[in-house]
C-alpha cells in the first residue's frame, strides 16, 4: 500500500480562501481522521487530493508518484491517481444492483476478485442483498455497498467523506466497527473526514484538528482529548464548564480548589475548561468518604495549593438522566456572578434541585490556556 502526502496545499472559491498552506501525510496502511467543523475545509481538501478540484497551489504525491504539483501543471485524472473515494451521499448507481455497482469499479473481475467480494459480502452481512438496486437497502447497507465498490478496485489511498454522518446511533457504530475491519485487513491507506469526535477518536490511528483552512493539531487520539494544544480542540468534544482568572503564585484558584498552573507566567489571564465528564459529586447528604462514580476509576480530588485551596460547596439545581450517565446542573454560591456549571456521572445519581454536593475532578480532563 501506498502513502499519501500532501505539500504546502492552499485552495479558495471566489476569492475566499478555504483551506490555507497545509500539509498531510498519510503512512502506508495507516488511517487518519480530519476532524473540524462544518466549513473548515475538508471536504475542499478531500476533493482537491482526489483531482475532482484543480490543484491551486501545492503538491501531492500518492507514494512516490506525483499526481499534482501547481507550479508544473501536472494534473493526473482522478480515475489514474490510485485514489478511492467514498463520497458521503454514497453516490451508487441506481439502475445497478448491490453486486454489480461493487463489480463496476475492478478493473478485472478474475476468480480472485470474485472470491473478494462473495466474502465482504458476507462479512458485511450483505450477502442476502446483493441481487436488490440501491433504493430498496437501508442507509447502514448502501454505507458499506458503498465502501466495497471504493475497495474492489483495489486503491492504492482511500478517501472518506463522512461516511456515517446519514445513520442513526445504534446503526452507525455497527457500521463503523464494519469499516474499520475491513480497512485494516485490505491495509489500505485512509482519510477520513469528519465532524464528530467519537468517531475520530474510534476510528483514527491519528487525528489532524482542522479549523479555518488550517492544521492546529496533529496527534494520536489520547493525545488530541488529553493533551488539547488550544481551546478550540477540547470544545470539539462537546459541552465545557469554563472559568477565567489570573495566575497568582503558579496557581488559579477556582470554585473547585485551586490549581497549579505550569508554562504560564504569574499575571497573565487564564481561562480554566473543564469537561463535565471530569467532575465527580457527592451529596452532603451521603456518608463521609463516599464516591459517585466507579470505583476502578482513579479519580483524585482537584489538586490544591495553600489553605485556601478547599472546594466550595454546590447547589445542585437540576438533574437529568442520559441513560449509562447522569447529567447534573448545579452553581456555586460563592461567586459574585451566576454560573451553571455541569457535571455527567456514571450510573443513576439524581439528586433534588437545592441538595448541597462536593465535587471532586479528573484533573487529566481539566485544562489551562492564556486568555486571547
């Protein structure tokens, strides 16, 4: 399998520019998520790395081969780059059934592909299928039909367009489990765009973090949600309990206990993110010692500095059940101004709107950047 690599690439519509001098490289049999919101560039860059986009300025290269370089001209067809590509409306043929739009796509249709293809198809639990048109399989079964025609012709890169953005939840990890056994056991080089984190986190040996036309992160995915290089990165996971304030003697304190800060200069202002799935409660009302959250999780109280360090005590005021976890609103009636933080804990904990709790942190999922 092949690499892919993409040099110093800018692009823009109108004058507008979209994505702006990035560079990406893809290892052989390697699979890595691009992770941004919706408008950040990369569907732009997808289509500019597959040839459907005439390459503006850059290069890129599939292996060792140059596909596109600006200052050339060279502009190889997209269907003689070696580039799979999965669009995110699947794009099947609708006059085909399921077993010839995966057949259009090889150039030879040998015993050996056949034998391919009669297998995925059982493995992606399709085989009962293969003889309906398009219009009569669900969302989940085009998805893989889809995924399979990209792979018959055996290419040497494949790219991704949110592949599971149209499935329902119980369907879409199903299917992401599906994809990412099969692209590890064709080996075949990946890039995957998206804009939900929990599929970059599941699916992507790295994740690049794009935002307004640029790479602000490059990482595997316990270093993206743990090691976030800015604020925009650990907003992508949803939700954030955030704080502001000064640095003070290499601490901040906050409604939580204080905390020491490192790399940043006493002075400077700080905004203070935490996730709520880092914040543990305890009701007043239960007994000393007791913890709502696993016991096999090794959760410590905030990290304190000096006497004023101790946590405040919270107001809850309201809680909600999400299933597996427990979503619980509460403030802190210290600070001059109303905040509503929240906190998202294991389990069935439902405490009363005005129940007084503790709350205890992850400190691994709390995070520290100077004010811009």
């Amino acid at each position: 399998m092949s690499s892919l690599q993409i040099d110093n690439v800018s692009h823009e519509f109108n004058n507008v520019p979209v994505v702006q001098g990035l560079s990406i490289y893809v290892g052989a049999s390697e699979v890595v998520c691009l992770l941004g919101p919706s408008g950040c560039g990369k569907t732009t860059l997808l289509r500019v790395a597959a040839g459907l986009e005439n390459l503006q300025c850059g290069q890129i290269s599939i292996g060792e081969r140059v596909v596109a370089d600006a200052d050339t001209g060279l502009n190889v067809p997209p269907e003689k780059r070696g580039i799979g590509m999965m669009f995110q409306d699947y794009a099947l043929f609708p006059h085909l059934t399921v077993l010839n739009n995966i057949h259009f796509s090889a150039e030879t249709r040998n015993a050996q592909h056949r034998a391919w293809v009669e297998n995925e198809l059982i493995q992606m639990d399709l085989n009962h299928f293969k003889h309906r048109f398009p219009h009569t399989l669900s969302g989940g079964q085009q998805q893989r039909v889809a995924l399979l025609r990209a792979l018959a012709a055996k290419p040497k890169v494949l790219l991704l367009d949110e592949p599971f953005s149209g499935l329902d939840t119980t369907r879409r990890a199903q299917v992401r489990n599906q994809t990412l056994r099969i692209l590890k056991d064709t080996g075949v080089s990946a890039l995957i765009v998206t804009h939900d984190p929990e599929e970059a986190l599941f699916m992507a040996d790295r994740i690049l973090v794009m935002n307004n036309g640029r790479i602000i992160q490059n990482g595997t995915p316990l270093e993206i949600y743990f090691e976030p290089s800015e604020s925009f990165v650990v907003s992508l996971f949803g939700p954030i309990n955030q704080l502001t304030g000064v640095v003070s003697d290499s601490s901040i304190i906050t409604p939580f206990g204080n905390f020491g800060v490192q790399k940043i200069p006493d002075g400077e202002a700080v905004e203070i993110l935490i996730r709520p799935e880092a914040i543990s409660l305890v009701s007043k009302e239960t007994q000393p010692g007791a913890r709502i959250f696993d016991a096999t999780q090794k959760f410590t109280p905030m990290l304190t500095v000096g006497e004023s360090s101790e946590p405040d005590t919270f107001e809850v005021i309201a809680s909600r059940p999400l299933g597996a976890n427990s979503l619980i609103s509460f403030i802190a009636p210290t600070l001059k101004k109303t905040v509503v933080f929240e906190a998202r804990v294991p389990g069935i904990f439902l405490p009363n709107p005005g129940t007084k709790v503790n709350a205890y942190v992850d400190p691994k999922k709390v995070h520290i950047f100077k004010l811009r």
